[in-house]
C-alpha cells in the first residue's frame, strides 16, 4: 500500500546495510533518486547507527513521488531499493495552525526577504538557543506543560516564546570538544599550528571566579541524553580523553537531537541550525583530513535535517579569535556543494558571522554556498551599514543576528586603534537603557536591509546556563522586557502588507542622522525607502535632534504615522500631512517624548505637485514646518 504524506512532511527510507563495514560514517554514502511533480534528484542519507541507514526525503507539490536507492558500496541492502509515496496539500486552516506546513524557508522573487514555499512572508523572530541540542535544553517525552522555573523543558521554553510571537529559535548542533571534565575551558596546544582545543563557555555562566571559588574555569558540558556527538577517545596525544575522535561520529546524540527538531518544527518554529563552533576548527584542519572530515561533517547533519523548515549554516563564526579563517572554511563548504550539489529542497544557507557574511566568506566568486546574508554579534549601530552595503552588493535576504545581548553586556570597549580590548558593564534586562539598545539593534538593523529579520540574544539563553553557579538562569530570561518587544518587527515592518518588499535601505535620505556615538546606540536614525520615495519606513534612536527628510520632490505631501517600538502599535489617530519644502527637504515635527520612535512617510498626492512656494527663504535648512492636521 502506497503511504500518504502531506506536502513538506518527511518521508523516511529506512534501510539494513547486509554488510559490516569498520566505519559506517565515513565508509558507506547512500542516496535515493528521487522523482516527484516538477523534480528529480539526487538526494543523500546518513548512517544512524549499527547497520542502519537513512534517507529523508519529502514532497515540494501534491501528486506521486517515486525513488530507487543506491550507494557508493555493492551492499544489496542499500542499493536497489525503489518505493513510492503520495502527497497531498496541506488545508488553509491546518496552514493557519502551524505555518512551517507553508513550506521550507525561500528568498522572495526580488531575492531580498524571506518567505514560506506558498509565498506566504515569513520575517524572523528569532532566539538564539546555541545550546539547544545539548541537556540545557531539557527533553521529555510528554507533553505536561510546566510552570517558568528549573523545572522547565524546552518545550515548556519553545511555548511561552510562541506565545511571544517568536517563530524561529537559533542553535549549534554540536560543540565537540566541550566537557566539565577538570581540565581548562580554553585549551590551546602551543604547537606551531596553532592548534585550540577549545575555547569553551564556562559552566558558571561565562563570568570570572569570585574570591574563594576554585580559579579553574571548566568547560560547560554540551552532552544530551544519548552522549556527546562524537566518541572518545580522539587521536591528539595527550588529549584523548578531552579531544574526541571526529571520525567516529555517535548517532544516538542526533537521534535526541531530531526529537526536538521534530517537535519545534511541528509546533510552528523554523529552526536556524549551524553545524558547529569555530573553537574546535584548528582541530579539523591540522589533525585531520582537510577539508574532508570537516565536508562529512556538515554532510552528515544537513541530511538528517534537510526536510526540516530549517536555515542552514555550516559554520558559527562569531569572531575570528581561536579558529582557522573564515575563508579556509570556504574549503570545506565548497567542497560539500561540489560533492552533493545544493540543498534539494531548496534550503537557505548562511552562517552567523561577525561583522558580516560578505566580509568572512566573500562573494559568489569565493563561496558556492551562500543564499542568504547575515550581520552577527555586533553591538553598536555603526555596524548597521553592512546591511546597507550586503543589500547592494548581492541580492540575497539578510538577518541580524544578536544585535545586542539584552541583560548581558554593554557596548564594547575599544582600544585607539578599534580593536575590541573588553565590554562595559553589564545593564539590568529589566531598565530602560537595556530596552533602547535592543530596540535600536531590533529596528535599526530593520531598516537598514535586515529584511529577514532578527535573530536576538539573551543572556542565559544563548548559553544555555542551567547550572547552579550561573547568576542569570536560563529560564529567567522569558520575562526580559526585550524579548517582549522583539515580536514588534512584524507590524512594524508589515504595515502595508509586502509593501516592505519594495524597500531598499537608504539612511542617508534622512538628516542629521548620525548625530551621536558611532560606537553606540543613541542619536542616530535610519530609513529604508521605494525607488521612487513616495514610501519611507523610519527608525529613530532616543537623543535623535530634529530631522529632515532629504532629496524629494517638492510640494509633495506625504502622510506622517509615527510606530511605539514598545508597544508594537502605529498611532493612526495621530497622522499629520507634510509639506516638502522646495529644495526637496521635508521638516519631521519632533516626538513628543526623548524615547526612540518609529515612523512611516506615504505620498498623498499620485502626480508631483507643482504649485508654487507660498514662502521662498533662501537658508539652507531654514525653510518653514508646514503640517497638516487630518
């Protein structure tokens, strides 16, 4: 009997290898052709432990799917194997339940936002969980739903941020080096190479001993309930039992792994998967087959999840300390498209890299791999500008990944010449300074390209701190103020619909617009605006002086609705007309209050105006406010 599935459901080929091989994982290669209404490829599968191995297929459209199975090896277990199933559309309402069931992740035909396959928008609200994978993130079974609190699970964690408005959590799959195992957090060879260890969080929350605790910093423990990802001992000498052996991959901790991907993407979330830390690179590079090993690696688990709703990274390079380049990584990347093509369902791909995609892994003429862009894990909003820039130098949707870490850190500490030497201090989640900066990282990037959206950070939740020693646990961080207001970006940025498709991001419409800190988050504005301006979105930081809005045409008037970033509301019933001047500026009335705003300009007139100037001043700036009222 033929199997029935739903349209982006996974359809599992499950086979028994005949043959004992030494090292199923990277020994054996198997792959199902796979045929369906409007495609046909090759797709690959993964050993999941004994003689078993998988193949995850599903269906792009409704109608018959058939597949034959083969392999690099003559095993008549994997080889040979053909089936077929049927797929059928998912109801409008079932849609509505769960939008994942729109389909996998896809760039919009202008190739700058995102949306489901259906075309339906989808605009990240995302939380970055690195540590998902791993026992921080508690599985069960049931479905008991828990109070806030230790006794949380995640998904106890993953239903109060949909209640929020979240729809995408962030993780890395695997930390492999990391262990509370006696031994350093940070763990560099001293060989010629260069070689680290690790560069491990702390199982204390990241935070220096106090006086009479032990000054060891160890490693935090990134095992889950079926061990850690690879099996130990490793071949580095000395290091056996630190090290594992990165050849010798352990099935049973991704088998827990695809429980809560499952689980997440059923429950209305997409899932940003990166394949693992820059930390343990060096590793890679100089004790093992490069860029092979590190190839299979991201091989391995792009096929366990790759019918998934997921974005993919193959890297988490969130700074340059402790790791081969990030254009050493273009290797091993490379080398994955060359071997097993593109996604073939059409899965984004991008990393979470600090300053920004472009600048780690260059342009289509270095990297083969990337569909989709992202700033990370910068705090200040002179930084904003490469979304500005990555919009115009690719067409491709862009993120901004942990703007700023609410409750966490301050704003970095720089030294003369730019380099960061330290943070200052960290600010209360629950104060109003801790707010402003996130919404600045939140809304500003916005404008500025991050189309996609935002993947934010927290503390304690990008660590995944459950220990006892950490200040801040992980379950406390579902009451940040910050994380309230993140889901405010989509009406904000929807106001008219996909009207914002048409946006591209231009600050320099407004002016003064950069009137504080470049190394900061106040005085500063942003904007994005259509070709033609006749539709401005804006964001302004608290201690912002009065604006003006340059290079339209004048006698124009445009429609003024001001957006609460807090409130996630657009005050309809204060609209006020504006009148361009004639030199093209139009003058913003200040906000009522020294808070940050945002704001959208409309042209009401469909043809220019060209009506003479009632007031004809020959200053610069010193033209008349001419408002309005409706």
């Amino acid at each position: 009997m033929t199997r029935e599935i739903h349209v982006w459901e996974t359809y599992e080929i499950c086979l028994r290898a005949k043959e004992t091989y030494e090292n199923p994982y990277t020994d054996v290669v198997v792959w199902a052709v796979l045929d369906g209404p409007d495609f046909h490829k090759k797709v690959y599968g993964f050993w999941n432990g004994d003689n078993e191995f998988c193949i995850r297929v599903t269906a792009t459209k409704a109608g018959i799917w058939n597949y034959y199975t083969d392999s690099n090896t003559e095993d008549e277990g994997l080889n040979g194997t053909k089936g077929s199933y049927i797929a059928k559309p998912w109801s409008e309402e079932e849609k509505e339940e769960n939008p994942t069931r729109r389909g996998i992740i896809q760039a919009t035909p202008d190739g700058h936002c995102f949306q489901y396959a259906d075309g339906t928008p989808y605009i990240m609200v995302g939380d970055t969980w690195w540590a998902l994978a791993t026992k921080h993130f508690a599985w069960t079974d049931d479905e008991t739903e828990r109070k806030t609190g230790p006794e949380m699970t995640m998904k106890d964690m993953a239903r109060t941020r949909r209640r929020q408005g979240y729809n995408t959590v962030g993780m890395i799959a695997a930390f492999p080096t990391w262990a509370t195992d006696g031994k350093p957090n940070h763990i560099e060879l001293g060989d010629e190479k260069h070689t680290y260890i690790r560069s491990a969080w702390t199982n204390n929350g990241c935070r220096p001993p106090r006086e009479g605790e032990n000054p060891l910093q160890q490693a935090k423990d990134m095992s889950n309930e079926g061990g850690r990802p690879f099996e130990l001992p490793g071949i580095i000498p000395g290091y056996e039992d630190v090290a594992p052996n990165l050849n010798r991959i352990n099935p049973e901790y991704f088998k827990v792994l695809d429980k809560k991907m499952n689980w997440l993407n059923a429950n209305g979330f997409t899932v940003f998967i990166e394949v693992t830390r820059r930390d343990c690179s060096t590793v890679f590079k100089n004790f093992y087959d490069w860029p092979m090993t590190y190839t299979r690696l991201i091989q391995y688990i792009f096929a366990r999840y790759q019918t998934n709703n997921i974005l993919f990274s193959p890297i988490h390079f969130d700074c340059v300390l402790h790791s081969i380049d990030a254009r050493e990584f273009n290797e091993a990347i490379n080398l994955f498209i060359d071997l097993y093509g593109k996604p073939p369902f059409g899965t984004l791909m991008g990393s979470n890299s600090q300053p920004h995609s472009l600048i780690n892994f260059g342009g289509p003429e270095e990297q083969k791999w990337m569909t989709f862009n992202q700033l990370a894990n910068y705090r200040e909003h002179d930084y904003y500008w490469h979304l500005v820039d990555g919009f115009h130098r690719s067409r491709l949707p862009a993120i901004n990944g942990e703007p700023y870490y609410s409750g966490h850190q301050s704003l970095y500490l720089r030294d003369d010449d730019g380099n960061i030497i330290g943070a200052k201090p960290a600010t209360s989640p629950y104060d109003e300074e801790d707010q402003l900066n996130c919404r600045s990282g939140y809304f500003g990037s916005l404008v500025c390209g991050a189309y996609g959206g935002i993947l934010a950070g927290f503390t304690a939740g990008w660590s995944g701190n459950s220990e006892e020693a950490c200040d801040v646990k992980l379950w406390e961080i579902f009451d940040f103020p910050a994380g309230h207001q993140l889901k405010n970006i989509v009406p904000f940025l929807m106001k008219d619909g996909i009207k914002y498709r048409s946006l591209q991001p231009d600050p320099e419409i407004l002016t003064p617009n950069k009137m504080g800190d470049p190394m900061g988050l106040r005085g500063w504005c942003f904007a994005s605006a259509t070709q033609d301006r006749d539709y401005i979105l804006g964001y302004i930081e608290k201690d912002c002086p009065k604006l003006f809005v340059r290079a339209l045409h004048p006698y124009d008037i445009y429609k003024l609705t001001w957006f609460n970033p807090v409130t996630g509301k657009w005050l309809d019933n204060e609209q006020t007309e504006l009148e361009v001047g004639v030199y093209g500026f139009l003058s913003l009335p200040r906000v009522k209050e020294n808070t940050d705003w945002g704001f959208c300009l409309e042209r009401v007139n469909k043809e220019h105006r060209l009506n003479p100037p009632k007031v004809f001043n020959t200053g610069f700036l010193a033209m008349p406010d001419t408002e309005k009222k409706n």
